[in-house]
C-alpha cells in the first residue's frame, strides 16, 4: 500500500484554477505540490529539479510569461531529458478536439480532463492521479528493470567493440579485468570509485594481479596492433616513458568516453 504523499508539478497559467489546486492539496495528505509555473519551458526545469511523480499540463498557456500559447511541444520535450523514470502527466484543457486528443496520447499524456466538464475540479485532477498510481509502480518497475538491463547490454558491447579496435584479444584475462573496471566507474560515476579494488573483491585476487593482468593486455596490443590503428582508435594521453597508456589512463579514457557518446 502507498502510504507517501505523491509529488506533483502543476504546470498552469489561470490563477484561480492554481489556487484551487493549492487549496486542495492542503486539505489532503496525499499529494504535494512540488512547482506551480505558467511556463511549459520553465516546467521542464522542475521536473529535472524536482523529478515529480506526476504533472498537471494545462494545454492553453494563454498567460504564460514565456510566450508561448500552448504546451503541445511539452511531452516530447520530457522525453528528451532521458528520465531513470516516467512522470505520471494529465492534461487539463477547454479545447475540444479528438484530433488533438490522439495527438497527446501519441506523445505520451496519461489522461486528458475536459475543464468544461461538470466534474471538473482540483480534486477530481487529484483524484485521477490516484487511481492512475495504482497501477503504475509494478509496471514502472519492471520497465526500470529491462532499461537497466538493456543499458548493461549497451554498454558492455560498446566497451567490446572500443577493445576489438584497438586489438586487445577477448582470450586475455586482462580483457576481461578492463572490460568490467570500465563497466563499473561508468555505473558508479556519482561514487569516489576505485575499480582496482572493486576487481579485487570480486575476483578475489590482490590489486597487483589484478593490475598485471590489465598492463600484460595493454602490452600485447600495442606489440601486435598496427601502429595506425592504434593512433586512430586510441586518443587518450600515452605515458612517455613506457610508449603505452597505464591501466587507469586507458580504463578512465574509455569510460569517460563511452559514457558521453551513449
């Protein structure tokens, strides 16, 4: 059971239907509100902020500060920021229009409330959040689950291909250490990673092992892997004095590069 109060950007340029929300939400203990803006663009800023559970998109922004006269272009804005997770989003509008409906459906909108309508209320939007929350979570969480698999999956052959071109032979154990010490500092960017002591646990073999391992692959490639190649494929700094980059410039290199090409 859903006991937490479920967050909630209101995105509305009529005063009085803002205030309505704001009233209802006080007397509630279910929904906060996280942002009230009259601005679509000013919208997609709070949900990176503030990443609410759902959002209230008033189709008319007649008023908005910003301008702009609708919010169509919204939904295809926040699929645009990539979120790890996907904001439950109604849309509240006087506008009429099977047209316009299918459109916002297509595009990612949950509901669409007609304000004309007789029980059309802060409340009733509320309400609907509600119902809409209960059966999102397991599906969220199943989708979460595959998007991070299939990311894995992403990364991993990404990581694969930049090795093959560079020549380091997938039969090499070392491979395997770079391949997994890459894997883990993108997944644990946010964190003061150490991926040498990470291999460590989980290959319970010591950090110098470890650390052999990655420089013998290194070493094997730059013997055997033509010297164009290396230059076309490898970009990164190469230690002057040994003529091959260390385990940590060519693991770091590749995982800061993967990560902002993804």
């Amino acid at each position: 059971m859903i006991t937490k109060s479920m967050k909630l950007l209101i995105i509305e340029d009529d005063v009085n239907d803002c205030n309505n929300f704001i009233n209802s939400a006080k007397s509630r203990k279910d929904v906060e509100i996280v942002g009230i803006t009259d601005s679509d663009v000013e919208g997609l800023k709070y949900v990176k902020i503030k990443r609410p559970e759902g959002i209230v998109l008033d189709l008319e922004l007649n008023n908005s500060i910003s301008g702009n006269t609708d919010s169509l272009g919204f939904l295809k804005e926040l699929k645009k920021l990539n979120l790890n997770y996907e904001p439950i989003v109604i849309v509240t509008t006087h506008i009429n229009s099977k047209r316009i409906y299918d459109m916002l459906h297509k595009d990612g909108a949950d509901i669409i409330l007609y304000k004309n309508h007789p029980k059309y209320s802060a409340d009733y939007v509320f309400n609907k959040f509600m119902s809409l929350r209960e059966i999102t979570p397991q599906r969220t969480i199943e989708t979460l689950k595959e998007e991070i698999k299939d990311n894995k999956e992403k990364i991993s052959d990404r990581i694969v291909k930049e090795l093959d071109l560079i020549g380091i032979p997938a039969k090499m154990v070392g491979r395997k250490y770079i391949h997994d010490a890459i894997m883990y500092l993108i997944e644990n960017k946010e964190e003061n990673s150490n991926a040498i002591r990470h291999l460590s646990k989980v290959y319970k073999k010591s950090g110098s092992t470890i650390t052999n391992g990655i420089e013998n692959a290194i070493m094997h490639a730059w013997r055997k892997t033509a010297v164009d190649d290396l230059l076309e494929y490898y970009t990164a700094r190469i230690n002057p004095e040994t003529g091959v980059p260390t385990p940590m410039e060519l693991i770091y290199h590749y995982a800061e590069k993967i990560e902002r090409e993804l």
